[in-house]
C-alpha cells in the first residue's frame, strides 16, 4: 500500500484542510488506539502540542478518536517533541501524539506518533493504521463501558526540565556564560529559558510570547536574524535557537555567525570520542550532510554513515547498528544516551558543557571543520511527477557529468511539502551556482 497520509515526519499539512482536518483527526486517534490495544489493562496515550492556533481543533478531536477506542488520554499541552517521547516511555503510556507542524508556518499543522518506547513509528506501522483509517474504523469503538477517559497532568514542565538538567555532566553550571535562546514562538517557550536560568547561565529570552499565529514567523531555527542580532546586541557568548516544537537547533558564536547541525554533530562526536562515550566509531547522519564533516571525521578516525532524510531513518540506523550520535544538517541532532529523538534544548546543553569545559570562545569551539560549498534550492509544485520528466532527467545527467569526481548532486522530494529540494556541493562555488540553476530551472519548466 502506498503512503498517502504519511510522510517522513507523521502526518502534515494546511489546517482545516485534508489531511489536517478535525475528522482525519478523529480517525487517526481511533486507527492508532485500535493498534497499539494489546490485553485488558487501561491502555493510554500521552497528547501534546505546541502553540499554532489549530491545535486547540487537532487536540480535542484525537481526544475523542482515542477516547471512542477505549484509550485514556493524558493531555499535557505546549511540550517540546522530544518531552512528548520521554513522557510516552516515563508514564508507560502505549502510544504518544505530539500535534506540531514542527518548524512550517502556523497554519499548517501535524501528527506525530511514537510508540510505547519512545521511539517514531516505523513506516510499517504507519502503514498499517492508514489502511485501518481506510477500510473502516467501526470495529475499533469500544463498548460504552469500555470508553477511555481524559486528564491534564500539570507536573509535566518540571518533569522534562529535570530530564534534561540531568544530561549536563554532575556538577557542572554555565555561571559567567551569557545566552540568547530564542524558542520560536513555540512549543519550548517556557522550559527552554528556565532551564538555561537554572543552570547558572544569564539567560535573554526571545520568541517567547507565542499567539497562536506568530510561531516560527522571522524567528527560530528557520530565521535565525533576530538571534544572531541579539547576540552582538548583548555582548552574548552564545545563541540557541529551536524550531516550533524544540526538536532541533542552530547556534550562533559570540560573533552571530551561524553554525549548523554538521558542525554541532562532528563537536559532540570528537568530544564524546575523547571522553570513551561514543559508541559504533562515529556518527549517522543524512545524504544532506556536507562532505566536509565525513572528511573531519576520517581525520579524527571516525566515519560518517548516511541515510535518507528523515531523522526518523536516522534513528533506525543508529539503533540497528549501535550508534549514540546522529542527526542532520537542520538541526535535528539525536544523543542516544539520553533520547529517542532529536532533542534541541538536550543538544544545546551538551553544546553549553563542551564550551564550558573547553573555556574558549564559542567561534572556536564549535566550528570543527571548513565545509565545502554547499547550495540547497527548493522548487514549489503543484502536483504531478516532476522529476519523472524526461527534460528534468536529462538536466539532472548534464549536472552530475560536469560535477564528476569534484562535488555531488542530489534531487529529492520534501516529505512534508510540496517541494523539490536541489543540493549541490563540491571545491568550486561557481560551478555549484551553475548547476543547481539549471536544475531548478528544468524542474520549474515541467512544474508550472
């Protein structure tokens, strides 16, 4: 069967408009309670969200499909991705939701499922629960003395807060480090400040003030300006800056210049490397990772074992073959030790801590090594095959011969949008330049 309700991160797209719709809802919470049902203990299910508008309409609406499937829901409001994985495993709950378009506009919106371990649903699972939402749901209602029920647990904020704190190694605090966390109207908008404040750092909240429209709006790991001018503007050491449900992140150094997932990725390898904590010889990653972070790792006798995009395959990777670090070049970084999925804030203290230890500035620090050009272009569509084109495969040749042995393309489909994603990278900017636009220019042709 093929996917059509899910793509690499859940379910996504525009609010009160299908899939995003209170009746899909519904559907999904009674396909996912039918399931994840297994013998006759009270089954339950742990709900979160962040701060779009739409999600006061997706939340009730999965409270009622579990609800109508015999489950219990736990609802514990704004929460960060990953607090949503940890509570799933820590109230040995049978299913988690997390109800967030993740760093998309406010009026898109999204479900994201983790099972009774904490873990993103496997594309088999997803799989199965589509084809119940699909071939009728009526067998799943469960008998008028069997319905689940709802609570709000209040307790939740301090419970993932010292969740993380706990990370950062014992005894350690970021007294006299100076931070920028901007929390992109979203869902981390109180954990995230309060953490940094309880661990010593002089904390300048931004992007904390969510009203339902403004989240990831000119701000968050999406749009970093506002962070990075507010770094210089106090003389911070460093910027952290998450996307709209906190599960990733980019830093700016003491200067405002940005540093990505690769290079916050290859920081905590080495350093986990040196400290006898990294496991499987090096890191997972994605296709999208630049080529200079495989080639800093080799120097430092480490690999590099890439994936599709998706931190979810990422995961899987890391799991199967028994890897501690992994993430992508977004932001989305994944510490194994300590979390099933990709954790912005835990990232970012492992981040703080490294500097703290190292006591060097924040620009030296943390960029490891000079990655190589690199150019990401998106090319909207409207519907269709694009790159089935015959012009379009005939551009994508023409690229790839005259980047040969000196840079690598790779043309994909966004899982959560209606894109084509072009990347290039390799020793000559101009040549990157050049290839990328011919590309995108074939993809819009067959496009429009």
């Amino acid at each position: 069967m093929t996917q059509r309700l899910f793509g690499t991160d859940g379910i996504r797209g525009t609010a009160n408009t299908h899939p995003m719709t209170a009746e899909l809802a519904l559907k999904v919470g009674l396909a996912a309670a039918g399931q994840f049902r297994r013998g006759n203990h009270r089954h339950r299910v742990v709900i979160g969200k962040d701060t779009r508008l739409s999600g006061y309409m997706i939340e009730p609406a999965m409270t009622a499909g579990f609800i109508a499937g015999g489950v219990d829901v736990i609802l514990v409001g704004p929460m960060p991705t990953p607090a949503i994985a940890m509570l799933t495993r820590s109230l040995r709950a049978d299913l988690g939701v997390m109800i967030s378009a993740s760093h998309n506009p406010y009026h898109d919106n999204g479900i994201k499922l983790f099972g009774p371990d904490g873990y993103k649903l496997s594309d088999e699972v997803e799989q199965e629960i589509e084809s119940r939402v699909a071939n009728g749901l009526e067998s799943l209602r469960a008998a008028p003395d069997r319905l689940g029920r709802a609570r709000r647990l209040d307790d939740v904020p301090g419970r993932y807060t010292e969740y993380v704190k706990r990370t950062v190694p014992r005894g350690m605090g970021f007294d006299g480090l100076k931070v920028v966390i901007d929390c992109a109207h979203g869902a981390a908008y109180k954990v995230a400040p309060e953490v940094l404040w309880e661990l010593g750092a002089e904390v300048v909240p931004i992007g904390v003030r969510p009203d339902g429209f403004n989240i990831n709006q000119g701000c968050g790991s999406t749009d970093t300006v506002a962070m990075r001018e507010q770094v210089v503007t106090h003389g911070a050491d460093i910027g952290i800056a998450l996307d709209g449900d906190a599960d990733r992140v980019l830093i700016a150094d003491e200067t405002g210049a940005l540093i990505d997932g690769d290079q916050l990725m290859g920081l905590i390898a080495t350093q986990w490397a040196r400290d006898g904590q990294l496991n499987g010889g090096g890191l997972v990653a994605t296709v999208m990772s630049n080529l200079g972070l495989e080639r800093y790792l080799g120097s430092q006798g480490l690999q590099l074992h890439r994936t599709r995009v998706g931190d979810r395959y990422v995961v899987e990777h890391m799991r199967t073959h028994g890897f501690n670090v992994g993430g992508e070049q977004s932001g989305h970084i994944v510490l194994g030790d300590h979390a099933t999925t990709g954790d912005g804030l835990l990232a970012a203290l492992q981040v703080l801590a490294i500097v703290k230890q190292q006591e060097a500035p924040v620009s030296e620090v943390c960029r490891v090594f000079e990655p190589l050009p690199q150019l990401l272009r998106n090319v909207r569509y409207a519907g269709g095959q694009p790159l089935d084109s015959a012009a379009v495969q005939q551009a994508i040749a023409a690229a790839e011969e005259r980047l040969g042995v000196r840079g690598r393309l790779l043309i994909r489909k966004s899982g959560t949008e209606p894109l084509i994603r072009v990347m290039a990278e390799g020793e000559d900017p101009a040549l990157i330049e050049s290839v990328v636009a011919d590309v995108c220019d074939a993809v819009r042709a067959v496009a429009a």
